[in-house]
C-alpha cells in the first residue's frame, strides 16, 4: 500500500489529513509535517532556491514527490521532467498541472538529460553506500555532455554519541517506515551521505565534486559533473 501517497492525497482533498509518523531505527518516531511537499517557491530554503538555479537544459527532477520544485521549473520555462515512484503522488501532479510525468524508478530510466536534480535529501533514494555505487553509474549514462547532477545531502552525524555511533555501518545508512492512519508501509533504507565521503566515491566513478552551498543544519548542496 502507498502509504505516503494517500497521506499526500489526502492533504490535498480536504488539507486536513492525519498525522504521517515516520519511524526509524536510531530514535523514536518522527511526526511528518505533510506541508512540507507542496510548498511554493517563496517558501524554499536557500539552498532549493540556488539548487533551482542552477539548473540548466532539460532537467528530471527525480524523487519529484507532488512537484513542489517541477512547477516551479516549468513556470521558469524549462524543460522539466517529474520522475516518481508513487502512483498517488503522480496523480497529484497532474492535478496540480506538472506537464511531464514518470511513474517509475529511476533504475527504469533510459532517457538523457542535462541535469538531474535530487533534492530534499534526494540522493537517499540509493538506500546505501553500496547503492550510491550502483546509482552513481547509471545517473552518469543518463547525463548529456557538459550534464550535471545538482543534489543535496546532510552529515547526520550528530544524531550519534559515541556509545550508540554505528561500526558495522556507515552512520549514514537509515531505514525508515511511514505509518499513515494507523496502517505501516514497508521498511525501506535512505543514505545521508557527508559530504567528504560523497566526494571520495563519487570521484571513484568519474565525477568531479563541487560543494556549493551550506545551511546552519548540516546540509549542504553540491553539483557532479563528468571529469573530462
């Protein structure tokens, strides 16, 4: 069951949903604030407003969740593409008018493109360091000459002291499970990468790695592109 596609939908019938709990395995269960996804470009940090851009050419906004960041996009007049696994979260899309929409995984995509966005902690989508390692591959295959991937991430390190930091992992590897309604979804894994470590494998790969911007909460923005 979409259990974070009907928290969605329901926000957008009546704006009065349930609360959307997100547990997790470091801590105790996280209240969602649903709002969060369909914010307007005046309400973007300053890290999505320099993400957005940054952005140039044909762009895929993976992990486009209801198309806070498409919209915006596409009213800028470019070429943008909603990529999303949700089946419900698309539908809102096309309601809220996002004109090009992808109801997939991002390992089903074939197109090119010159830049992919993955914000809001998007490149977790990748569950692990191992699957960075897989991922980064294939987001280099879909990249048109001169492309780039703009991104954020966090250092979530500071969720940790030293008698519970992880040593059989990266502290950065999560696992997550959305209740909505008192009905639980799957378990699923989200990386938050620091951004040295980022740097280091992404380079493994052929990337250059620029660190572009900072907030006082640890999360930065940083753009790959291909080392010639």
């Amino acid at each position: 069951m979409d259990v974070f596609g009907n928290a969605l939908f329901d926000y957008l019938k009546n704006d009065k949903p349930g609360k959307l709990w997100l547990h997790n395995n470091y801590g105790s269960p996280e209240d969602m604030p649903i709002e969060v996804f369909f914010r307007t470009e005046e309400d973007l940090s300053d890290l999505e407003v320099y993400a957005l851009t940054s952005c140039k050419g044909r762009v895929l906004d993976i992990g486009a969740g209801v198309g806070a960041h498409s919209l915006i996009l596409q009213a800028s007049g470019f070429e943008v593409t909603a990529l999303e696994i949700s089946a419900l979260a698309c539908e809102i899309m096309k309601m809220r008018g996002v004109k090009s929409i992808i109801n997939e995984d991002i390992f089903s995509s074939q197109r090119s493109y010159d830049t992919l966005l993955l914000l809001m902690n998007g490149l977790g989508i990748c569950g692990d360091i191992d699957g960075l390692n897989k991922l980064l591959p294939h987001l280099k295959k879909m990249l048109n000459k001169d492309g780039q991937i703009i991104l954020d991430s966090s250092d979530i390190s500071y969720l940790y002291n030293t008698s519970n930091f992880p040593i059989q992992q990266y502290f950065g590897e999560i696992s997550y499970q959305y209740e909505y309604n008192s009905i639980k979804g799957e378990w699923f894994k989200w990386l938050y990468i620091d951004f040295d470590r980022l740097k280091s494998i992404s380079h493994s790969h052929g990337f250059l790695c620029e660190h572009l911007l900072e907030d006082d909460m640890d999360q930065y923005l940083a753009r790959l592109t291909i080392i010639k």
